[in-house]
C-alpha cells in the first residue's frame, strides 16, 4: 500500500514537471507560443448592407416568363386554399413559415417582392439566381442553398402566390 501510494505520487510529481510553460527552448533561442485570434471571414455582402432575405426590392419583376400580372383587392379564397396544398406539398422542406430554415421564410415576402419576382423564382428558379442580382445574393446568404425546380405549372404558382397573401 506505501509503494503503490508512493508511486502515484512519483507519477504526479513527474507530471507536474512535465507540463511545464509554454516556452521551448531549442540551439540558443527561445520560441513562445501564443494563441492568434482569427479574423472573421470576409463575405460577399458588407456589414451595413441589408441581407437579401430583408432587402427590399418592390420594383424588380426578375428574369422569366412573368412580365406583368394583376392581383384582385380581395384574396380568392379557394385559390389560396389550393396554394396552402401545393405549398404543404412541394415547399415545407426548405421553407417554415414563421422563421428561416434552408431557405427564406415567406410570411411576409408580399411586403418585400413584387409578385412577378415571386412567380418568377417559383417557376425557374436556376435562371433567377444566374440574372437576377437579389436571387444571386439570397443563394449567398442561405450557403447556396439553391431553390429546386418543382416544375409548377403557372397556375398553381399562381395559387402559391395567392395563399402568400393570406400569410
């Protein structure tokens, strides 16, 4: 029992002198190591920009084949239904409603697109984020993440857009 104690207590003390500082010295000189901070990597989009998700950009209409469309003052209610459906369907796997995830939420998106830009993304997506500068910057933001083609036909991303508006 004295020799394992004695021991232990070697081990310890051989330990202890061991692990000495954080300075070697080797031929004459002594080097001394310290930590370096790091700093933080550099992004496409500058500290006082606003991130594309939140940009505004009502007067852009994107690149496709949706040049003008008119909505209705009043939401069609069956229209939306059947957006709500294909959105549940198709969208949910990248998109939540009330936060990010792999891609923008789009509660509120009505507020922030123009719904030619909105049908537009939806329809062919590839050819937004190659022309159109707020698809390039939102491919960014979310990690290139890129938005997949579902290949909707114009009226159900018609509807999508629709039930946007109830969001």
């Amino acid at each position: 029992m004295k020799i394992t104690s004695k021991l232990i207590a070697l081990l310890c003390a051989i330990l202890l002198f061991s692990c000495g500082g954080k300075e070697e010295k080797k031929d004459g000189f002594s080097l001394e190591r310290s930590k370096v901070e790091e700093a933080p990597a550099q992004t496409s989009v500058a500290s006082d920009e606003v991130p594309a998700s939140q940009r505004i950009t009502l007067d852009e209409k994107g690149v496709g084949q949706i040049k003008e469309i008119t909505l209705d003052p009043e939401i069609n209610t069956a229209m939306a239904a059947e957006g709500e459906a294909i959105f549940k369907t198709n969208c949910t796997a990248c998109h939540k409603l009330d936060k990010r995830f792999i891609g923008p939420s789009p509660k509120g998106i009505l507020e922030r697109r123009s719904p030619e830009w909105i049908m537009n993304m939806i329809l062919d997506p590839q050819l937004m984020t190659e022309q159109d500068r707020c698809a390039k910057d939102l491919l960014v933001e979310f990690n290139g993440a890129a938005m997949a083609n579902q290949n909707l036909t114009l009226e159900q991303t018609r509807a999508i857009l629709e039930y946007f508006r109830t969001l």
